[in-house]
C-alpha cells in the first residue's frame, strides 16, 4: 500500500467520525408555552350548614297594674339545612405545582325544627265583686308550638395556599387550607311575649305577641378543601371544589325586628318594650358548614 492510498484512507476515517454539524438556518423547537399564573374561579354550589340548637327563652310576663309573679318559659328548636350558594375565587400560582388563592362563599339555607314548648305559670292578687277583699289566683299555660320558620346566610372568606399534581396534560388533583372569616346572620319566628290585662269584674285577659328575630355572628376559622380540575381549552377549567370550612360556637345576640300577628292584636305594644321585657338570651350559632361547587376557572 502506497503511502498516498493511506493517507486518503486516514482522511476518509477521520471525516466519517466527525458529526455533521446543524445548518444555522434549521428551525428551532419553539420553547413550551407557559401556563398562565393566574385564575378566576366562580361557579355554583351546595352549602350544608352545621348550625343545630334548641333557643330557649325565659321572661316574667308583664301584668300592668297588678301585684303578680310569675314565669314564661319559650323552648324552640332550630335547625338549618342544606341550600344554594355560590364560590368566587382568584389564585395565584407561585410555582409549578403550590399558589395562593383568595376565595369567598356564601349560602343560604332555610331555619326549620321540631315543634317547641310554651310554658306559663302565674299568680296575681285579684279583688272581686261584690266584696272586693283579695284573693290569690294561680293561672298556668302549657301549649306546643309550631315548628319554626326562617332563614340563615353565611359568608366565609379564605386565605389559602394551594399545592396540586398533575392529572396528565390536562388536569389537576390538589388540596387547600387556611385561614377563614365567617359571617353568619339567621332570622327566624316566632317568640311569644305575653301581656296581662285586668277587666272588668276582676277578670284578667291575655295578648300574644308573636316576633321574629335576628342573630347575627362573626367567628375566625380553618378553611380545608380539595379539588379535581380538568382543561376545557388553554384557558379556560371544570373544577370541582369540595370544602370544609370550620368555625367555633359563638353566643349571637338576639334582636327583635317585627310583631309577625299584628292582625291579631288588641293592646298595641312597642318592639322596643317587648324586646326590654323578653330580653332575650343569645342564640348558640355553630358557624361552620360544608361546601360542593362546580366551578369554571378562566386563566389569564
């Protein structure tokens, strides 16, 4: 072999090993497309309230111009259901797989219970013809009442942080917690106040008010929750965001707002003296509630 046939063979081996290098006019993979950071939520829900109680009131019952004692005792259970609501939410991703949301829930849910009790008990001194001389009279009542009537809402807001994993190219599977206000007003009727009256002949008479009430209440609490999420288009989510949002016991005081049987009244009276007269106990409120929303996320 000739010392010119190998260096050609050389040279063939040596350019054979060499990588081809890329042609600075071949197009480059497109860098991937970021998720956008942020997310609205909103969307319809389920609200399954925890509240459950049974209100008790005790008054001496007022009867004007006679020496008298006695007692009233009112007791009314209620007790608030399931209703709608509704979530808005906006969350901010901070990373690939953790972000922080900001939400709000609010519901409704109607305030009924079992039949309640009524329960009087009275003695006044009366003075009757023709002798006119004193005499003790003892009146008691005890009567059921109806079930009660009426209606609860409560806004809770959180603060959460927010982790999730991905369910593929197109969905997420996550959990959330933090710390949650909760706003909770109910209103239900009817209290009874009873007033006496003395007639003639030393006869006495009875009126019934019958009122509604508000009790409103504020707690600080635990906002715990999940979620699946599935895309619908590069922006736009289906999520489904279950929640718990925990709150503890608070004493609501109890503001009288209307005489509901005023058709039925003879002696007229002032909201305002039945509610110094009953002054009413507060109401034991159990804030907290479960939440179920289906939700559009629109991302931006």
């Amino acid at each position: 072999m000739t010392p010119q046939s190998v260096a050609r063979a050389l040279v063939t081996l040596l350019a054979a090993s060499v990588p081809p290098t890329a042609s600075p006019l071949a197009a480059e993979a497109p860098p991937p497309v970021p998720s956008p950071p942020w997310r609205v939520i909103v969307g319809p829900s389920l609200v399954l309230s925890a509240f459950e109680t049974t209100y008790a009131s005790t008054y001496s019952p007022p009867f004007q111009y006679v020496e008298h004692t006695g007692t009233a005792t009112q007791t009314m259970p209620l007790d608030a259901g399931k209703g709608p609501g509704v979530l808005v939410g906006l969350e901010r991703t901070l990373g690939r797989h953790v972000g922080l949301q900001l939400s709000a829930d609010y519901g409704e849910a109607d305030i009924t219970g079992a039949p309640g009790q009524y329960d009087l008990s009275m003695r006044y001194i009366s003075r009757p013809p023709p002798s006119y001389e004193p005499v003790e009279v003892s009146l008691r009542r005890s009567e059921a009442r109806p079930s009660a009537e009426g209606r609860s809402k409560t806004l809770a807001v959180a603060l959460d942080l927010v982790a999730w994993a991905d369910l593929g190219a197109h969905g997420r599977l996550g959990i959330s917690a933090g710390p949650a206000w909760l706003h909770t007003k109910g209103r239900a009727e009817s209290l009874v106040y009873t007033a006496y009256h003395m007639g003639g002949h030393s006869t006495s008479f009875y009126q019934d008010y019958l009122v509604s009430f508000d009790f409103p209440a504020d707690a600080l609490g635990l906002d715990i929750g999940g979620f699946a999420e599935v895309d619908l288009g590069r922006r736009v989510g289906l999520r489904l965001d279950v929640r718990y949002c925990w709150g503890p016991e608070q004493d609501a005081d109890v503001t009288l707002r209307e005489i509901v049987n005023v058709d039925e009244v003879i002696w007229s009276a002032e909201l305002a003296d039945i509610q110094a007269g009953l002054a009413p106990a507060p109401v034991r409120v159990d804030p907290s509630f479960f939440r179920a929303a289906l939700a559009l996320t629109l991302r931006f």
